[in-house]
C-alpha cells in the first residue's frame, strides 16, 4: 500500500482574483489585496474611534476632512484639501464640509474669492478625543507588533510610491 502525501500543498500568493495573479508579478496582486483589506480596516477603525470620540455618523471621508483641516490650525481652502487627500471628485468633499458644518465642527468663511474652512472648538475637541483614543486603543496595539518606527515609515514611503504609480497609470488608462 502507498504512503500517503500528507505535505502541505503550497497556497501561492494570496490575493482576491486569481486571474489578475497569474501575470508577470503576482506580487502586486497579494499587496492590491492588503491594500483593499487595510483600506476597508482603516475605515472601519476611523468611524468606530470617532463614534467613541461622541461624533457618530461621520463617514470616513467626513473624518480624513475634519483631521485635514484640523492639521497645523489653519483654515484651508477646498482645492488644498482635495489635494492633500488625493480626493479628485470635489463634490464629495464639498458634502463632507457641509456636514461637517451642520455638526458644529468646521465653519467656513470667505476671503477674497474664496471659501477657507477651518475647524471649529468643538471640532477640535473631537480630534482630540480621536487622538486619545488613538493612542490608547491603536498606537499602544501596533507598539506590541514589534514592528521598528523605520520599517513602519518605509511601508509609508512605499504606499505612498504606489499611489504615484496608480494614479499615473490611471491617467494612461482615462486617455485610451
């Protein structure tokens, strides 16, 4: 009688559409699926942690909004924060900032030609009480995965290399 095989077969990459592996680099496959679950992982722990910071029903987009304008206590204008959220559609945050607005958290104001936003007190009190949550659920958390400041920051780089790289080829692939 035959012995059976019991080794472990091995899985390949892990990634969500296998026909999108099988190409020249199936590596970018398993970090296209890390980035989609990491994606939808960060949204969830965004709306949760504010829900918890007592601002419920802000979605993740309202969120990045509030933390954008909150940044450096500065009021911003519509394009610099479409900008620094790589958001190319500005009706979305134009919502947000009405919403934003309605909720007591940022307030807008003319100058000149155009509208600036700037966080409210009551909006920097929530980012405040983001933050410590934050660091009390998520920084303390991520501390114990024994991962370096400097292999976290070169993950940043590279995330932040690969946006260039999507956003170009998603030029190339408007212009077909």
């Amino acid at each position: 009688m035959a012995e059976r095989d019991t080794t472990e077969p091995p899985f390949g990459p892990i990634v969500s559409s296998a026909h999108l592996a099988d190409g020249a680099m199936p590596a970018l496959s398993e970090v296209e699926f890390g980035m989609i679950l990491c994606g939808h992982a960060f949204e969830r722990w965004m709306e949760r942690c504010m829900t918890a910071a007592g601002q419920p029903g802000l979605t993740a987009t309202e969120i990045l909004v509030l933390h954008t304008v909150t940044h450096r206590g500065k009021a911003k204008r519509l394009a610099d924060i479409c900008l620094v959220l790589g958001i190319e559609d500005t009706h979305l945050a134009t919502y947000a900032i009405r919403k934003l607005e309605a909720k007591g958290l940022v307030a807008r104001e003319k100058s000149g030609k155009e509208r600036l936003v700037s966080v409210t007190s009551e909006g920097e009190a929530a980012c405040r009480r983001y933050r410590d949550l934050r660091e009390r659920i998520l920084v303390a958390g991520a501390a114990e995965l024994g991962v370096s400041a400097e292999a976290m920051s070169s993950v940043a780089r590279l995330m932040r290399v690969l946006s260039g790289h999507y956003d170009q080829a998603a030029r190339t692939a408007a212009s077909l």
